[in-house]
C-alpha cells in the first residue's frame, strides 16, 4: 500500500499511527524515501541506504508493541563525518575517497538498539569545517527555503534534511556551531549538549576539546529523548563524564535570562534580527521571567582564540590523511615524498588547507606562545565568566546567528565566514550545552533562531527552558 500523506514531525504522532495500525514503519521509509528522490535537487544526500533502510522497517515492523525500542518509528539521517559500519563514510573530502567505515559510531549503535532506522548519509562542508555547506566535495546543500540560499554549516545537509521532511532527525556535529547556526538557517531545532556528554567514539575529528555529536529536528521533546539515548559513558572515549546528576530544577515562571550587550550591539548582527530579540525579551518579560543584562569584555576574543585553538587541533587531527593506510592517493608521484605532497594538495579543499596551514603556524616554534598559549589563556578566561553569571541565572540568551541565509552565489571571504559564527563558538570554547530554537523570519522569509546556554550538564533544564522560551513565543 502507497502512502501519500506527509509523515508526522513529531515522534509523538509517528508512534501513536504505528501503534494503532493506520501506519508501519515500512510505509513510512517509503514516504521519505520518495521525499528524497522529489528534492534531490537540494543535493542533501550522499548516499540513500533505501533497501537497507526499507528491509529494517519491515523487521520492526514484525515485533510486538512491548518489545519497541524508545525510538521506533524515529528516521534519521547522518552527517558524513558519523561511522556507521559496512557504510562509505568521507567528511565530504576527496581524500576519504572510497573509505569505509569499519565500526559503528556509539552514539550510532545506541540509536539503532531503541529501533531507530538510518535511511542514509548527508552532505556537510569538508571536515566540518565551514559555515554554509559550500566546501563540500559533493558541492553545495540548498537551503529548502529558498533554493538560491545557503543552508549554514557544517551540518546544512542534517538541517536541510530534517526542514524538507527527508527524514524526522538527523545527526550532526557541532565544533563552533555547526548543528546550531544550520538549525537556525533552516527554521529548525539544534542541539549540542555539553562537551563530555556524548561519546565521539566514530567522529571523524576536527578539534577534539571542541567537537561534539549534536541532534536536528523538529520538536524539543524528541530531541531531548535522542539525547538521552545517546549519551552516557563509553570505554571508548575517555574524555566522557561518568554519570553526573543535573541540580538545576527550572520552574516554569521565574526563569532566570541574561543577554550580552556587546552581542546585540554588534554590527553585524542584522536589524531585524535584532529586533526580534528584543520582542522575544518583551514577552518574557510578561510571562513573569526575568531577561537582564551582562556586560562581556571578552566578546572581541572569541572567534581569534577559537580559530587559533581549532585551527591548531585541526592541523593535528589531519596529519593521519597522507594516502598511505586508506583514501585517495595521488598516481602521478615519483617518490614518498610527493606522493604526501600530491596526495594532501589534490585530496583536500581549499579551506581545509587553509586551517591546516593555520594551525601548523599557530603551533610552530616562535609562535606557540604568542597564538596557542594565549588563546588558551582566553578560552580559560571566558569559562570563569560564564560559571560567573550561572551563579545568579539559569541561562543566557544569545542569537543563534548575526544574520539569515546568505545567498549561494555570494562571494564570502574566510574572515567573514568565520565572523558568522560569532555567537555559536562561545557554547564549544567553554564546552556549555545549547539549542537553537526558531524565532521568527526576515522581510524576504528566511528564518532565524534564538539560542539558550546553561551550566555544563544541565542539559534537561536547558531543554525545559527552550520548550518554555518556544511556547511564550508562540502565544
């Protein structure tokens, strides 16, 4: 049997037509797997696992309603920076060329045992590094919006995804914003928890104190449930927390927001954005929450330390990419030495070398401790004033981004895409948890969002505190 109508965007309504008959899983692959193939001019997917994904809904399709895993009836999608065994896995580079995942990434595995299905892998910018899906070696993601549009980055492809209705999650992952400012773009939920939360156990790295598996989707209730399925202590990596108890109890009125002034009276943040801040603190105001003011003078730091200190674990990380043990290798070489140079020149992009350049600078002799050790010095300096203000408030309030999406065919220096991540990098530098939640749409209909950050491994207040921030939104 066909099914015509759209699937439900919430896990809530999917499960409640599995369960009682009017829908199965089978059914529903099939709708998104026609979804796909109706929007593949947006250039969302890599690879579509259609029989695969198709023949695990008929199996789950086949147990009983007690023996349904917390996820069932949940289609992801995951960003071609995540392993999932037996699968091409590239980071949207040439120079993974025809690699192949040999493992499952934890947080992966702990999808699929709650009776998720993986209907395929997006596209992303190369290495996750960039901000509107344009450095991918498979080409741009349109944002679903507007198609002349960007879709923000690195995760475009999840958001893109998810906006379109290709599938009812995806995962991402989010270094300096790259779940967060794509969610925003696309008029979508993003969401990073803290730095330790999740296992990235089967990332592929970028920066390795920064980097963090983060979920796209629609309502904060299903993101907050992936979350909790995924996160949690692996053996395979050991910078995750043992298990902490959150402390933070959030009434629903008398929430306690601050903003940072020198973040609204940023020039670059665009007007209208700005007023719809200001509207949102209004009415929270008159929800009977408290929205005040904190001064930042770090503010002008925070995008040089985070590009010294990614740009630097970058140049590290992407050593092990040299054509010898796997990926693409150069053919036209006459010694080991050129066929590293010939390799990495040919097999990476153009912003990717420009970070591994970087950082190779920022950590030579003579530099290191005018760049790195400084930077860290910053990055220090901007976590004590954050555990500051979370002595007298619950959250901080923030634009999820200084702008809506840019146009693809805009010429953006690497200056300006790195000044575009100005109020997403603040959550990673100092390892907070954040979700992006939509906040409304520009004169030419492009949406944007309104971000919240809370103490570390606060995540289920931070959540309940979005989920409130939405609703007096949306009254």
């Amino acid at each position: 049997m066909s099914v015509t109508v759209q699937p439900a965007r919430s896990l809530k309504a999917i499960q409640g037509m599995l369960n009682d008959g009017s829908l199965t899983c089978k059914e529903l692959v099939q709708t998104y797997l026609s979804n796909i193939e109706e929007q593949k001019e947006l250039n969302v997917f890599v690879e579509v696992y259609e029989q695969e994904a198709l023949e695990r809904a008929e199996n789950l399709d086949q147990k009983a309603v007690a023996d349904r895993g917390r996820l069932f009836g949940a289609v992801f999608s995951l960003k071609d920076v995540i392993s999932y065994k037996g699968h091409a896995l590239t980071a949207g580079s040439k120079i993974l060329q025809g690699y192949e995942a040999l493992y499952s990434a934890t947080a992966v595995e702990r999808l699929l045992a709650e009776a998720a299905i993986i209907i395929g892998r997006v596209n992303c910018d190369e290495f996750a590094m960039g901000s509107d899906n344009r450095t991918s070696y498979y080409g741009a993601t349109h944002n679903g919006v507007d198609k002349t549009r960007v879709p923000g980055g690195s995760s475009g492809g999840s958001a893109v995804a998810v906006q379109m209705n290709l599938c009812l999650m995806s995962l991402g992952s989010d270094t300096g914003g790259s779940v967060r400012q794509p969610a925003s773009f696309c008029g979508v939920v993003g969401f990073k928890p803290s730095y330790g939360r999740i296992s990235r156990h089967g990332l592929i790295a970028y920066g390795s104190s920064f980097d963090q598996i983060g979920v796209i989707g629609n309502e904060l209730e299903d993101v907050e449930l992936v979350y909790q399925v995924m996160q949690g202590p692996d053996e395979f990596d050991g910078t995750l927390v043992s298990q902490v108890e959150e402390s933070k109890k959030v009434a629903s009125t008398g929430v306690r927001f601050a903003f940072i002034e020198e973040a609204l009276d940023h020039p670059g943040l665009q007007s209208e954005i700005k007023d719809a801040f200001y509207g949102a603190k209004e009415l929270l105001g008159e929800a009977d929450h408290q929205v005040l003011p904190v001064s930042f003078n770090l503010f002008d730091y925070v995008i040089p330390a985070y590009y010294v200190l990614t740009s630097a674990e970058a140049s590290s990380n992407l050593s092990r990419y040299d054509g010898i043990r796997y990926g693409f290798r150069s053919q036209n070489v006459s010694s080991l030495n050129e066929m590293y140079t010939h390799t990495r020149t040919e097999g990476f992009g153009a912003e990717v070398k420009r970070r591994i350049l970087l950082g190779s600078f920022v950590l030579s002799v003579g530099y290191y401790d005018a760049y790195f050790a400084k930077a860290q010095k910053v990055r220090r300096l901007i976590k004590d004033q954050f555990e500051e203000w979370f002595t007298s408030y619950d959250a901080i309030l923030i634009p999820t981004a200084p702008t809506t999406a840019w146009s693809l065919g805009d010429q953006i220096s690497p200056v300006e895409m790195y000044l575009a991540d100005i109020y997403s990098v603040l959550a990673n530098l100092v390892g907070l948890p954040a979700v992006s939640v939509p906040l409304g749409t520009d004169s030419d209909g492009l949406p944007f969002g309104i971000q919240l950050l809370s103490a570390r491994f606060e995540e289920s207040a931070l959540l309940k505190m979005a989920e409130e921030v939405k609703s007096v939104l949306q009254s």
